[in-house]
C-alpha cells in the first residue's frame, strides 16, 4: 500500500458542522469525531483488499465518521461532584442545620445528576453493576462508578442519610412533590417496609446472574431527566409523583434498593442529625413535622409484657431465626424456573427446545422468531444453549435460595429489633428511616 | 449502658466499613478485561496493551454500549426499543465498502424496475437514505442521520443483496449510555456489548468477504 | 419565619397560578397521550395503504396516477410521523414547564405560609401497643410471602431444569450418568469429540472416522436446508431428527410405520426374471418375513432357522452383504424353539435403525442391537413371547427409545428400552389380546403418538414416556393388520371385525366404519384423501378417507400378504406370487403397470430415491437403474 | 377521614406502580417480537417447486477447514480447494487423494494436463495431480484478488476482482493480455465488480465469459478484448439475476448452457445457450440464508456440483 494513501486514510476529519448538531448541544465539545478506518488499522488493511471503484469523474469518497462517546475525564467530574455536594449537604445539616440551604442543595442536585446527568450512572443503579462485578470476573467496573456506590455509604457510615437529604436526584425530585404528605401508620410502615428487601434482593439477584439491571429497567425518574423515554417509564414515573403528593418520597421509602444499604449503614452511624442541638424540651411541636414517619415518640413508660416473658420471645426467635431464614430460602429456590425465566438464556433455551419438538414431531415452522433467526446464524449447538441455560438454572437455584434466606433473615431481624427493650426521654429521628431533610428541625424551637 | 451501645455502635460501623473495603477491593482486583486495556487511556504508555494485567477497574475505563454488526440480524427492534425517541441506534454507511451499485438493495424496494429515487420506489420508511449520482454507472448513498430512525430496512436489503456496507451503530452523540441498554436487553443476537470508550465503533469493512469470511456465520445447527 | 399576617394577596395569586398550571398540565398530559397513542395505532410509515398501493403499481407498472397518489401519501405520512415526534417534543417541554411553575408557585406558598406547628392534642403515646403491633404485622406479611412465593412457585414451575437436561442430554444421546457433565462438554473441539464416540463404540465406526478423517460420504440426501451438517457429522451419538428420519426407510411400512414414503423417482416398471431394471439381486442366507429397512445407503434384514438367528447388512448400492451377524449367546434365550406358523416363521418382526444402531427381534423374544458395522452393542432376551402363531409385531423408534409391541397371552404390555443401553425406560401394560400387527408413530400436528392395535382396541401411547394417551374400542379377532394414517384419521381393520375411521384429535372418536371388506393380513393404506384397503384374497377397495364413501374396487385375483405403500401417489401392491401392481392413488382405478419379481413374496418393499428394495423368498431384489 | 382518602390514593397509586413492574417483568411480551419495519425477506426467496428440474444426489464433506473452489478434472473427479489444501474425489464421492499448500485458494482450474491452477489471494500457483508445485505466477498487483481461472489448451484466463479485469496469460505465466477495460470505441462498457464475486469460464466452442455481475449480465469476449455478445437481465424473480451484482458464479453444461449461482437470493439455476432461463436446479431453500460463494462445476455427464461454504459441503445434483 503506497504510504501516501494511508497517511490519507488515516487523516482525522471535522465533521460538517450540521451533524454536530446534537440535542442538548452540551456534547457538541466532548464529540470528537475519528475516522473508523484509521482508529482500527486491520480494517484499514482489509479495505485495501477490495478496492473501492475507480472514479473518473473528480469523486472523493467521503470518510465514515463515527461521533466519540462523553470524554472520560467527565465521568471523574461526576465523582468530584458527588464528593464536593455530599460534603456540602453534609456541614449544612449537621453544622448549618438549615432546611432552606439544604433544600437548595436538592435543587442543584436535581439539577446536575438529574437534568444536566440524566440520571446515570447513579449510586442505585451501581448495586448492579458492583454485584455484576463480583460474580463475573470478565465485566469491567470503572473505578468511577465504584466510588459512586461507596462514597454515599461511607458518608451515610459517619454522617447518616445526608446523601438522601439532597444529593440523590431521584429524593429531590420526591421531596418537591411531598405537598400533603400524610402519616401513613405503624401497620402500613411496618408491611411496606419489606418491599425495598425484596427488591434489592431481586436487584442483586438478577445483576450477579448477569439477567437484568432491574433497577434501571424501572427506574421510574430517568425519563424525565431525559425528557426522553418509552411512554411507559413515563406513565411509571408519573403515577409515582402523584402518589408522592400524600405519601412523601415513595420510591425512598418502600422501593430504593439503595435506601436498605443506607438504613442499615445509618443506624450506626458516629454522628447522625439531632432534632434539637441541646436540650429537648418537650414542646411536641416536631411530632408531626417529619413527612416521612421517622420521628420517634418519648418512651418512659415500661413494656407491658413482662421481662421474663421478653426474654423467653427474643429466645424463640433466636431459635426460630434459622428456620425462618431456611423456610424462606426453600421458597425462594422454588421461585428458581419463574425467577431464570427473565433471563434471555434460558428463554432462548426454552425457544429452541419448543422447536425442537416441533421439528422432530415433522411439523415445519413458518415463521421463526428474531431469537430463532439468531440462534440459527449464531453458530451454537442446541446442547451449548441448554447447557448455557441449565447453568443459569443453577445460578438462580442457588441464588433463589440465598434470596429468599435474606428476605428471611431481613425479616426475622426487624422482628427481634421490635423486642429490644427502649426507654428515651426525648424525641429522636429513627437514625435508619431519617432523611435528614431537616424538616422537624425546622420546627424545634430550641435553636442554638 | 450508653458506653457499651456506643462501643456496638463503632463496632458495627467498622464491620459495614471493612465490607464495603472488602467489595471494592475484591471487585478492583478481579475485574481484569485485557480486550478492553489495549491501547487504552491508562494503558498506552507501558507499550504491552495486550499482555497488560492492570485490573480495568483501575484503568477508569468507561465502558459504552455498541452493536457488533457481523452479530445484527436486522429484526428492527433498536427502532422501537430504545429509551431515546428517535432512536440513539441510527445506520452507518462504511463508504469503503460500497459497491455504489445502481441497484441498491439497501435503497430500493426489491422487484422496482426504475432505478430512480421516486417515493414508490424507496425502502427507507423515512427517506433518510440518499441516492446522488456520480458517473456511470456509480451512485452514493448517504444516510441523513436527523431522519434516520434505526429500524435496520436498508441494512438488512444492502447486506442480502449487497457488501453490507450499510450498517447499524449506536451514535454515541445521541445515545445516553444506560447503565443497561433497553435495546440490548431486548436484541435477539446478542449483538450489543460494552466496549471501551476510547474504541467506541464497532464497524466492519471489507476483507473478509468472502475468502476470510467462513467464521462470521458459522454453521447453522439443528 | 413570618410575623404577622401572611401576605393574603400575594397567596391568592400564587394559589391561582399553580391552579392553572395544573390544568395546564393536566391537558397536555392528556394530549400527548392522545397523540401517542394514535402514533401507535396508526404508524405512519406503516400504512397498509401504502403497501396495497406500491403493490397496486408493481403490477400497473405505467399507471402514472397511481404513482402520484403514492407521492402524495408518502409525503404526508412522512409529515406526520415528524410532525407527531416534534408534537409529543414539544408538549413535553410545556409540560415540564407548567409542571414547574406548579411545583414553585406551592413552595413559595408553603415559604409563605410557613409558621409554628399547633401543638398536637394530647392523646396517649401508645408506643408499647404500636410496637407489639408491628412485630405482629412483620409476622404475618413475613408468613403472607413465603405461603405466596410457594404458591406462585408451584403453580408456575415447569420442572424447566430437568427438561433442559433432558434435552441436552437426549441430543447427545448420552445415558443418564453423563448428562450434566457431558452436555456441558459439548463446547470442546471436534477432534476431542470423534474420540470420544469412538471409544463409546456405538454407531462409531463411520461417522466418527468420518469426522476424524477425510470425508463422509452421505448419499441420497434429498435437497433439503433442515438437515444441518453438524448432526449427522459431528455429533456421531446424537440421536437424528425426524426429518432425517422420514428421509430414510428405518422401519416396517416406512418412517412411522405407516405405509408412505416421501421418496422420489420410484421406478414403475421392472421384471425380475429377465433382469429389467433390477440393479442387483442378493440371495439371503436364511429365510425370515420381516421386511428391508434402509439408513442412508445400507439395508439391514435378518433371517433365522430353528437353530440360528442372524442379521444382515446389504450395501444398498451394491448388494453386497457387508457384514452377517449371528444372534447367540443372549442370556435368558430359551433353548427350546418357539412354535410357529409357517406363515410366520422365525423371523417375521421387521428390524427398525436410526443410523446409529440398528434392533431386530426374534420369534424367541432374542433382542438384539448392533452398531452400523454389525457389532453387539447390547441384547437382551424379553422372554418366550406366548404367541401360537409366532411373534411378528415389528420393532419401531423415536428419538432415543426403542419401542416394543409384545401383545402376547400373557401379561401384554408395550415396552420402551433405552437404544444405547437396552435398559426398560417405560413399560405399560395392556389389556389386550395377543396381536400381530406393529406399531405406528403419527404426528398428529401437536404431539407424537404411538399407536398399536389388538383386540379389543386401537390405543395410543405417549411415546416418550408409555403414557396411554387415548383407546378407542373397535377392533376384534386375532388382530394382524397394522394401521393406517392419513388426513388426521387413523385406520383400523380385522377380519371377521371391521374397518373403522378413527379422528384423532384432543377427543378421538369413530368417524365412519365399514365391513364390506377386510383384511386379514395386509395393513390398509390412507393418503390426504383415501383410504385403500387390501384383502388378503387380493381385492382391492378405495374409499373417501373423510367419509367412508366407495369410489371403487378391484381384484387382483391372487392373495396379498404384504401390506401396499404409497410412494409419489401410487400405490404399490405386491402380491404372493411376487406381482407388483402399481395403481394411481386416485379416486378412479387406473392400473399404472404390474410388474413381475420372479418369486413370491411376503414382505413389504423399502424405498430410496429411484429404488426400490424387495425381498422375495430367496432374494434381496433392488429395483432401480 | 380526608387523610384516609389520601393515603388510599397513594397507596393504590403505589400499588399500580409496583403492579405494572411485576407485569412487565414477568410477562413474555410477544407483541413486541413483531418487527413493525419488517424487510420480509422470505417472500423473495420462495419459487414456484415445479420449475425444479434437478434433485440432490450426493453429498460430499471435505475436510478442508474453508472450501472455496471446485472444479471437475479427468474421469469427473472432483477437486476442491479451500484453506491451505486441496481433496480430490471420485465421481461417486469416495477420496481420491489430497494434498496441502499453503494460503486460501480462492478459485481452480485443470489443464488437460491435469495440472492444476489455483488463484490464491492475488497470485496463480500451478500443481500437478500429486501436489507437486510446478510454477507460481507473478502477482499483478498487490491489490489483485483473483476470483475465477479457467484454461483453455493454450491460455489461462483469470478474473481479478481487485483490479475489476480479467488477464489472459499463456499456460507458462506469462502475461499476454488485459481483457474487459472499459473502452467506448470498441463498445467495452468494462466491468463493474461492486462486491469481491467476479467469475469467468470457457464455452463449449472455446470462447470466454466473464460475469460482468455489476451489470447483471455474461459478456462473451474475443481473446483481443473486443465484446462479442452479452445477455442477462436484472430481475428478483427466477429468469434474471438478483441484488446488486450476480450471478456470482456460474459454468457450462455439455451442450453450452450456462448454470449460474447467485447470492443474496441463493440459487442454482440454467440457463440455454442463448440466455434463456431453463430451470432452477437447487432453489433458495436449499441454502442457508446468506450464504454466499456457491463455486459451481459440471462433469462430463451434466452432473451440476455445487460448493456450498457455509454447509461446507460439494452438493452434487442431478437431473430429474
């Protein structure tokens, strides 16, 4: 190949500018535009092969241009970000203590990780892919996304749910439409709670198995941070809102796989925010003040339940645990065939074994399904698809198994922390439902 | 009391902490994809891209979502599956590859006996493809990516009939980068993976028609 | 915070404006929902109009109008398909616009507004009663799920585990042992695998040299793109599609037993005395009434005598015998010989092969599979049937099960062994009386069914499993004919009992029955339309198959034995004396030609693409150039 | 009790969000398996099955790991040639001998010699019968892809598909002339070769055809390179030649009727002498879709041997 010509291939063209129209115009300047044949040199080679045809006429065949995808280095300004509006959000509520500063924070964070980000990647969804990550060596976490799903619970480990209080976009959207925000009651708390288990269990679940990102496949806000999304993640994300209207922050309270992480790691959190910076002094006004049915009434008087019979329970429960952890477990196993038949494996699987049965049975079929289509250009043998989907199979057995033990164990522990013993004299933010959005402190008259 | 809860307290605190020290560094240490360290951000100064063992994670590398067109099989799904409307999905033309046939497969409906670029005669659903003549008898196609939808119509006629060198990419100027794609979830070939950022296409082009050619298909089973 | 009285104007206007922004966005909603959904409805760029029209002018090549109007109507529906996208675009920004002013106009109300709490009326902290109630609701929603995970999990698990492995496994044709860790070994290379089935030894000679090697040879594939090069080339131990199978003749009556062959260029003419069109004639060593069975290009046969049983392989290109088998040492075979008719013989059970191995059955109960070069893969004997004419029910096959029709006086049952291992998979019991007829496999569109035939009736199992899945009773006497298939209906016939026209189907029922005429030895014969009947005193009778009417019939004069096949629509008759009348398979008899063997014959004749393969009471004869 | 109704708008808001997840997830959505911009290819590639006048005889499964060319040598052997070597058959398809060399044999031809030429990439090596090498030809140009070769008794004509010309050299690798260059005063229109299939032959009376695919038609050329005569025709049904460029491959019959392979809608068919369409010989069915590069050869007895690379097999057929 003479030497000029691919130094001529290998020139790096502008695109006309009319294609660098784009429709937020923000990419226009991380779009750097590459000639594909340059970037992949044996394609270069293999071009060379088969000649284009020998044009006459003054024709220059134009280069295919292909735009690059968002600078990397911007994926570290979203950590940066994270840190420096975790830190923020941080001092204003433990330091500041004010609802307006931190209410303006959520409005910032809305505004970068929700509508200038769109939403993705963000630390819920980063359960995924750090599961993925540990059960299949082959797939790639960047560092980035990484430090997205540890910052916010290494901050929420010393500082309690500050990340949820404004810096998660998905919360400040919530918290703008709690406008009646009505108490929902022990009952409904209590049952609903179980839900986010459940669902971070199916999250991880359906991410280690390499199945499905569920959290992203209904996350409920991230079309509207695009203004672009299939008509049902709108109707999703709507119906959500309104019913944020009376019930405050939804999705944080009875769906975010995230929040489990967040309550558990809260509760012990070193410094977690105050109702009152001092003394309480039992004005009762905060009582009703928190949308999120966190605040937790003075307790002075004693069980009615004697103490012996205390014992005896929390005993049969120590008892019970295991059983009720490997009761769930069973079920969980059983749910293996239902669970797998999400993944696209075992689908296909079940696909070609239909067919199979249809072909031996002589019957010829007319009209193949894409996965068919595919499968039969793909070049696997019909045991390689099975063999592929009964280890799947195995996976969600096992995983089934381990799922149902966790929603067992979730179960069973909140029961035992219903049954430790309580005496406060003031009243306290639950450490692992608070937000820390710093309404009730708003109400606090004791100011410091 | 408050002592002891306080310890418990620290206590626990330091165990959700060694987790989490734990995750990370299991999940940094494990994830090696050499495919994608080669000649890459944080690896093109040591000179052994491809033997290179330094664990992805810590190479940053963003991984992006494209589609590998020897895998496509132009069901039309990226059309309607994508969260974007129109979709990030759109056709490439490897120019490289054309034949500049007057009888574009890609172009026109099959059976048209005017070669000519009449409404009646055009495969496109949104006339996005272009035909412009250049000498007899060549003709370039142009895809004009505002109306391109991505539904795969002239790629699938080009690689029947023609090189194949219109093909299917994800525009990476349109597309979100979902953490997981919706297309991908839904494509029937497997045909969508993640590739680094830094080699975001996945283009092929000639060569290996049709002498080197006899891996891509494969032979069909059963 | 705010003293004093609250801004009461500034309120009413902002409480105003949130009202009308929410209508506003109420309605937009409402219009982009519209919108979009006749987008969906109606896909622009998807009109069936257009495709009626674009056909319209494929056929009216010159019809100018037409394709202006086809102009027209792109355009607009290209317009709006764009117009619908910036609709739906722009309402959306309107939406989130309105949606704003909503959402800033009730917090700056709410700024406003905001004052102290009232203190809450005193009511008793009921924290104690709370807390023992949300321990309670923990245990019953915790309770509530695992009752409900278990039931959703029993109502909807499909044991999909053990069909994948079934299925993987059931390919590789691998026994139980290896299933999991040999499907899962699939993936390694082809060299590995030729190994691997040689040292199986089953079916391994060929196909596994063959992969190793140079070349297979594989002749008489009829141009077909089901059949995939890897089954039959790789996969040596994988048992063979159906299609693969009703490309070959693997057992008595064809594929399925039931009399049709989709083979072309069946020869028309021949006489075997002269030599006219007889490719080559092979004289078999011991005399037996079991039929030709063919895989790809080798026949297999046996014969027996009151003290040896034997198998044969014939090349069918050639006739030459390729290997002879002799059936002995088999543990349980009864040292006393059978009683038989002589109409029977020894060796009246026709053999049945899917290209791996192939089975025969002896008058003794003898079982025996060889590997396609003629060595024992395993035998068994299944006992002296209690027969006093003498076993003949033919040996049949689906995809890895071996199936068995021992309808003899005592305990009657129908068995399914394992080819590989000749281990019993299933074994159903039947309450019937002895029979001589064989059994069928039909495709009844849904499933396969395996269908036998003994007094008191016709009965259809699950092949796969012995299941009965239906019985019909219609049938009496000492049953020899087998069945019939065709157009969805079965066909049953005995002398002295009738003919009857069974529908299959989710609940099979007697369509139409007959006894005119009926047959003792030579099955019937349906095709999509009729349904041909063959009388052992040589008359044959055509009826509509869907409704029993007569169109006509014929006597051929000398008695039949073998049952008519169905070959390219023509029906071939051999009679006794080795005639073979070949008739159209029409609703008018028209006697195509008859064509002489030289000698008699009991047996039915196997096809290929242009051959035909009968036995006569000495010779091998193939028809064919 | 206007707290009641609010919670119960939530919650049943609530509920629906977690109800449509459930729904979504667990159900198999068939509607959407549906491809509303369908490019129903199937339609095209269904023929009339009475116009087939050939059915499938035998089957032969080289060993070679590609397979790309065949042709037909003394007594029919059949010789095929693909990566790194070459297999000979018997007519009946029993091996006869093989023998490797290295490269992707891209076409072959037999001298009466029985020596064998075979285009690998963008040179001619020369063998004999025993895969003794005899001569490797210059290449032309790097840029050559040599796709097609035929020799007669005293000339080799080889079809570049790189460079769109077609050589003719004599038996020794000399290279005597260009044939095909697009040359208005001799009425040459030149070949139009868009796609890398580009093959040529020698009819029954000698002369040379080439497959001028860009065209849709067959040229026959003089050994100076003046046109002689061309037909075919452009078409999606069965009497013209499909897409963009075919027929990709195409050989002679005993009496000079032309069998062509085409790609795109894969089929076999004849054509007379004069360009007539005869009959389909293997319809598209027979093929795996797309598959491309059916190499073809007839022997002396019309049997019509078909290199099929995706099923890699030789499919001989035969007529009815």
């Amino acid at each position: 190949m003479p030497a000029g010509k691919e130094s001529e291939m290998r020139k790096i063209k502008p695109l006309p500018a009319k294609a660098l129209k784009t429709p937020a115009g923000k990419t226009a300047t991380t779009v750097i535009l590459t000639l594909v044949s340059a970037t992949l040199s044996t394609a270069a080679m293999a071009v060379q092969r088969f000649p284009k045809p020998e044009f006459e006429s003054a024709y220059t065949q134009p280069q295919t241009l292909v735009p690059l995808p968002r600078g990397e280095f911007l994926a570290w300004m979203d950590v940066f970000v994270l840190v420096v509006s975790l830190s923020i959000v941080t001092w204003l509520v433990l330091k500041k203590r004010s609802r307006l500063l931190v209410f303006a924070m959520s409005v910032f964070s809305l505004a970068y990780f929700g509508f200038y980000r769109e939403g993705c990647v963000c630390s819920i969804g980063a359960i995924q892919n750090v599961s993925l990550a540990l059960f299949d060596n082959t797939f790639a976490l960047p560092l980035s996304v990484l430090l997205f799903f540890i910052l916010p619970l290494v901050y929420t480990a010393f500082f309690g749910r500050t990340f949820c209080a404004a810096v998660c976009p998905f919360g400040a959207l919530q918290d703008l439409f709690a406008f009646k925000p009505q108490a929902l009651g022990s009952r409904l708390n209590t049952v609903l709670g179980i839900l986010p288990y459940c669902y971070l269990g199916l999250a991880v679940l359906f991410a280690a198995t390499g199945t499905d990102f569920i959290i992203c496949r209904y996350d409920p806000f991230v079309g509207i941070f695009r203004f672009n999304a299939s008509f049902g993640m709108f109707i999703f994300g709507g119906i959500l809102l309104l019913s944020g209207v009376f019930i405050a922050r939804p999705y944080c309270r009875f769906l975010c796989p995230y929040g489990v992480l967040l309550n558990w790691t809260s509760r012990f959190s070193r410094r977690h925010i105050t109702i009152t910076p001092k003394e309480c002094i039992q004005c009762r006004l905060c009582e009703h003040s928190c949308p999120y049915d966190a605040i937790e009434i003075p307790v002075t008087s004693k069980s009615p339940e004697s103490r012996p019979a205390m014992v005896k329970k929390m005993m049969l429960l120590t008892i019970l645990v295991p059983f009720m952890v490997l009761i769930s477990g069973y079920a969980g196993s059983r749910m293996q065939d239902t669970l797998a038949g999400a993944d696209s494996r075992v689908k296909l699987a079940k696909e070609v074994m239909a067919l199979s049965v249809m072909q031996d049975a002589g019957n010829s079929i007319q009209d193949d399904s894409f996965e068919i289509k595919a499968y039969k250009t793909s070049g696997k043998t019909e045991s390689q698809v099975y063999s592929e989907a009964s280890a799947v199979l195995k996976k969600f057995y096992i995983g089934g198994w381990l799922f149902g033990g966790f929603i067992g164990l979730a179960i069973a522990l909140m029961i035992g922390g219903r049954m430790i013993p309580v005496y406060r004299t003031d009243y306290v933010t639950n450490k692992g439902r608070c937000f820390s959005c710093l309404r009730c402190v708003d109400y606090c008259p004791v100011k410091s | 009391m408050p002592n002891r809860r306080e310890f418990l307290n620290t206590l626990m605190r330091g165990g959700i902490l060694a987790a989490l020290g734990l995750i990370s560094g299991s999940v940094i240490l494990r994830s090696r994809d050499k495919n994608a360290c080669s000649g890459g951000f944080a690896c093109s100064s040591c000179g052994k891209s491809q033997s290179c063992s330094l664990p992805a994670a810590l190479a940053a590398r963003q991984m992006v979502w494209q589609l590998d067109p020897s895998k496509c099989i132009q069901c039309g799904r990226c059309a309607t599956n994508c969260v974007m409307t129109p979709s990030a999905v759109k056709c490439t033309h490897a120019y490289a590859m054309c034949g500049y046939c007057d009888l574009c497969g890609g172009y026109l409906k099959p059976g048209t006996k005017t070669l000519d670029t009449a409404a009646e005669h055009q495969l496109c659903p949104t006339n996005a493809l272009k035909r412009k003549f250049i000498e007899d008898p060549f003709f370039e196609y142009t895809v004009e990516e505002e109306l391109c939808i991505g539904c795969g119509k002239c790629v699938k006629g080009c690689s029947a009939f023609g090189n194949g060198s219109l093909q299917l990419q994800v525009r990476h100027d349109r597309c979100k980068n979902c953490n997981e794609c919706s297309i991908a979830r839904n494509c029937p070939s497997q045909a969508f993976t993640r590739v680094p950022a830094n080699k975001p296409s996945l283009l092929k082009s000639f060569g290996k028609e049709p002498l080197e050619d006899a891996g891509r298909k494969g032979v069909r089973n059963a | 915070m705010k003293t004093g009285k609250p801004p009461l104007n500034t309120i009413k206007l902002l409480e105003n404006i949130s009202l009308g922004s929410a209508v506003f966005a109420v309605v937009l909603c409402v219009l982009i929902i519209v919108n979009f959904i006749q987008v969906r409805r109606a896909d622009p760029l998807n009109s069936p109009a257009m495709t009626v029209l674009v056909e319209k002018l494929q056929n009216d090549p010159s019809n100018d109008q037409l394709r202006q109007e086809i102009r027209t109507l792109d355009l607009i529906a290209r317009k709006a398909f764009f117009t619908a996208q910036w609709q739906v675009r722009t309402g959306g920004y309107l939406l989130f616009i309105s949606i704003l002013v909503l959402v800033s106009c009730i917090k700056a109300i709410e700024l406003i507004r905001s004052k102290l709490p009232e203190e809450p009326a005193a009511k008793p902290l009921m924290f104690w009663e709370t807390r023992i109630l949300k321990r309670h609701w923990l245990v019953y929603s915790g309770i509530a799920l695992v009752v409900l995970t278990l039931l959703l999990a029993w109502l909807t698990h499909n044991d999909l585990g053990k069909d994948l492995r079934n299925a993987g496994s059931g390919e590789r044709g691998a026994g139980s042992g290896e299933r999991g860790a040999g499907s899962r070994e699939q993936g390694a290379g082809s060299g590995e695998r030729g190994a691997g089935s040689g040292e199986r030894g089953a079916g391994s000679g060929e196909q596994g040299a063959g992969s190793g090697n140079s070349a297979t040879v594989i002749s008489d594939t009829a141009v077909t793109s089901h059949q995939s090069p890897v089954t039959s080339h790789d996969s040596a131990t994988a048992f063979p599609s159906w299609k693969e199978v009703t490309d070959n003749f693997p057992s008595f009556r064809g594929p399925g037993g039931i009399g049709v062959t989709e083979r072309t260029g069946i020869p028309t003419s021949w006489d075997g005395k002269s030599g006219k069109n007889v490719k080559w004639k092979t004289p078999i060593p011991l005399p037996g009434y079991n039929s030709p069975v063919i895989w790809n290009d080798k026949l297999f046969l046996s014969g027996a005598s009151e003290t040896k049983r034997e198998v044969y392989c014939l090349d069918a290109i050639s006739g030459k015998i390729l290997w002879e088998t002799p059936v002995q040492k088999i543990p349980g075979s009864p040292s006393q010989v059978p009683g038989v008719s002589k109409e029977t013989g020894l060796a009246a059970p026709t053999l049945t092969t899917d290209g791996r191995w192939v089975f025969a059955i002896f008058a003794n109960g003898d079982l025996i599979a060889l590997d396609m070069d003629g060595r024992p893969v395993w035998s068994k004997n299944l006992g002296l049937p209690a027969n006093h004419y003498g076993h003949s029910s033919s040996l049949i096959m689906y995809r890895d099960i071996l199936i068995v029709q021992f309808d003899q006086r005592n305990s009657p049952a129908v068995i399914g062994l394992s080819a590989k291992t000749g281990e019993q998979v299933w074994k159903t019991a039947r309450n019937v009386k002895i029979s001589w007829s064989s059994p069928s496999l039909i495709n009844t569109g849904k499933r396969m069914e395996l269908l036998l035939a003994a007094e008191p009736s016709v009965t259809a199992y699950d092949p796969l499993t012995g299941k009965e899945l239906w019985s019909i009773d219609c049938i009496s006497g000492e049953v020899g004919p087998s069945l019939a298939y065709g157009a969805g209906i079965v066909f049953s016939v005995n002398d002295y009992s009738t003919l009857s026209a069974i529908q299959t189907g989710i609940s099979p029922k007697v369509l139409w029955e007959n006894n005119e005429f009926l047959s003792d030895v030579p099955s019937p014969l349906a095709s999509d339309k009729y349904l041909f009947l063959l009388t052992s005193y040589g008359t044959a009778v055509c009826y509509d198959a869907l409704n029993g009417t007569k169109y006509w019939e014929h006597d051929f004069g000398n008695p039949v034995y073998s049952s008519p096949m169905l070959a390219e629509d023509r029906v071939y008759i051999l009679d006794k004396k080795g005639m073979t009348y070949i008739i159209k398979a029409d609703k008018v008899f028209s006697l195509i030609s008859q064509c002489p063997l030289g000698e008699g014959s009991f047996c039915t004749p196997a096809f290929t693409n242009r051959h035909i393969f009968i036995r006569g009471d000495k010779n091998l004869y193939c028809i064919g150039k | 009790m206007k707290q009641k109704i609010f919670i119960i708008a939530g919650l049943v808001m609530l509920a629906g969000v977690i109800a449509i997840m459930l729904a979504d997830f667990f159900s198999s959505r068939k509607a959407d398996k549906a491809n509303p911009y369908d490019y129903k290819m199937g339609e095209l590639r269904k023929t009339d099955s009475t116009c087939n006048g050939y059915i499938e005889q035998l089957t032969i499964r080289p060993a070679l790991e590609e397979i790309h060319a065949v042709a037909c040598g003394a007594g029919d052997r059949i010789f095929v040639a693909g990566k790194n070597g070459l297999e000979i058959y018997q007519k009946d398809g029993k091996p006869d001998g093989n023998f490797r060399f290295e490269g992707l044999a891209s076409c072959m031809a037999l001298d009466k010699k029985g020596r064998i030429f075979i285009g690998i990439q963008d040179h001619v090596e020369v063998f004999d019968q025993l895969g003794k090498p005899c001569g490797k030809w210059n290449s032309v140009s790097p840029e050559s892809m040599l796709t097609s070769i035929a020799v007669t008794d005293s000339y080799a004509y080889v079809a570049d598909a790189g460079k769109k010309i077609v050589y003719r050299y004599d038996l020794n690798g000399r290279l005597i002339n260009r044939i095909g260059e697009k040359d208005p005063q001799k009425n040459v229109p030149g070949f139009i070769v868009p796609s890398p299939y580009f093959d040529l032959g020698i009819g029954k009376k000698g002369e040379l055809w080439v497959a001028n695919t860009g065209r849709h038609s067959l040229e026959q050329f003089g050994d100076d390179g003046s046109l002689q005569s061309a037909w075919g025709e452009a078409s999606m049904s069965s009497d013209g030649f499909c897409g963009c460029c075919n027929p990709s491959h195409f050989a002679f019959l005993s009496d000079g009727s032309f069998v062509t392979s085409e790609k795109g809608i894969e089929r076999v068919k004849v054509y007379s002498p004069q360009g007539k369409y005869l009959c389909m010989v293997a319809p598209p069915s027979a093929f795996i879709e797309g598959t491309k590069g059916l190499d073809l050869a007839a022997d002396s007895k019309d049997r019509i041997i078909v290199l099929d690379p995706e099923k890699k097999q030789l499919r001989i057929f035969v007529k009815k």
